[in-house]
C-alpha cells in the first residue's frame, strides 16, 4: 500500500533569526506530530512543547489538528507586551 504524502511547511521566528521547514508528511499527521517531524524544536530550544501556541497562515488551531496539501504552521511565541496595554503607555505620552 502506498502512502499519500503533502507539502506542507513549518514557520518560527524568534528576535534573532527565522525559520520555515518544507516538508513531505504522511495524511493524517496533526499539527503537534508535524511540528517534531520538523526539527524546529531542536532548533529553538525555547519553544515550550507544554504550552505550544500555533495557527494556520494567521488562523490559530489546536495542535491535534489535522494538516492539509499546501498548509504553512505557525508556531507562535509568548508576546513581550501586551498590545493593549503599549498603547494606553504610548497615549499617555503623547
């Protein structure tokens, strides 16, 4: 029996650098099994595997879902600032 594979690719970024992984996957794979096939975790030790946060181009989604053909993942990494609160500091500036 042959197995089907997609396209798909893995994105990371942190300050210093960023990284985007093509891979070839079996259908069925989730987001979390992906992001391991990857090796972005190797690469950035400071992804926190317990507490991943991940989208499809932009659309955040759970890790157990399943990838398609074509499909970009982001793993997103903690915000510094909370937006909000940046712009009431930037408005009382001003």
């Amino acid at each position: 029996m042959v197995e089907t594979l997609i396209d798909i690719e893995v994105a990371y970024a942190n300050l210093e650098r960023q990284e985007l992984v093509a891979l070839q996957i079996p259908v069925g794979t989730t987001v979390e099994q992906a992001i391991y096939k990857s090796g972005l975790l190797s690469s950035f030790p400071e992804i926190d595997v317990t507490d991943l946060k991940v989208g499809i181009f932009g659309n955040v989604c759970q890790v157990e879902q399943l990838v398609k053909q074509a499909d970009r993942i982001e793993i997103y990494r903690p915000l510094i600032h909370d937006p909000k609160e940046a712009r009431r500091q930037r408005a009382i500036k001003e």
